[in-house]
C-alpha cells in the first residue's frame, strides 16, 4: 500500500512541475508572415514580404529563447523535486509503519 501511495504523490508532482514551467508568460508565438509565390509574385509584394521577415525573426527568436529558459527552469525545479522525492520515499520505506 505504500508503494501505491508513493506513486500517486510522484504523479502528483510531475503535473505540478510541468504547471510551474508554464508559470512565466513569454507571450503568443509570433504570427508566420505570408510569403508571395517567387515565380508570380511581383518587386513590391517581395520587397514588402522581405521587410516582414526581420521583425518576424526577431519576434520569433525572443518567443523561442522565452520557451528555452521556461523549459530549462522547468527542468532544473523537476530534477530537485524529484530529487527530494526519491530521498524522502527511501526514508519512508525504511521508516517502520506508523499505526
């Protein structure tokens, strides 16, 4: 029965981890700029699709570095959680059952 109890408790904690992951706001991802057909598209249509692409990029890349240290934070706090766990469960394995 403890061991049920252990799993239920680890579970627990790794929806809880991955709730405090997304806890950091890094926005909406940007919205994909149109691209113009090359073979129809006209200089003004590609002049004005190639202006987009450099905000876009920089949006994009801000979003993405946002996500990586989310993710990277999320990770480090599962590693410690988990950690503790693990150290915390094999105590009270080898801790006698308590009435």
């Amino acid at each position: 029965m403890k061991f049920v109890s252990c799993l239920a408790v680890a579970a627990t904690l790794v929806v809880a981890t991955a709730s405090i992951a997304h806890a950091k706001d890094c926005g909406s991802q940007p919205s994909r700029p149109s691209i113009p057909n090359g073979a129809s598209a006209t200089d003004e249509e590609m002049k004005a699709a190639q202006a987009k692409l450099t905000p876009y990029a920089k949006a994009m890349s801000e979003y993405l570095r946002c996500l990586s240290e989310q993710m990277k934070t999320g990770k480090d706090e599962y590693d410690e959680v988990t950690a503790d766990w693990k150290k915390q469960s094999d105590i009270f394995v080898k801790t006698p059952a308590k009435q």
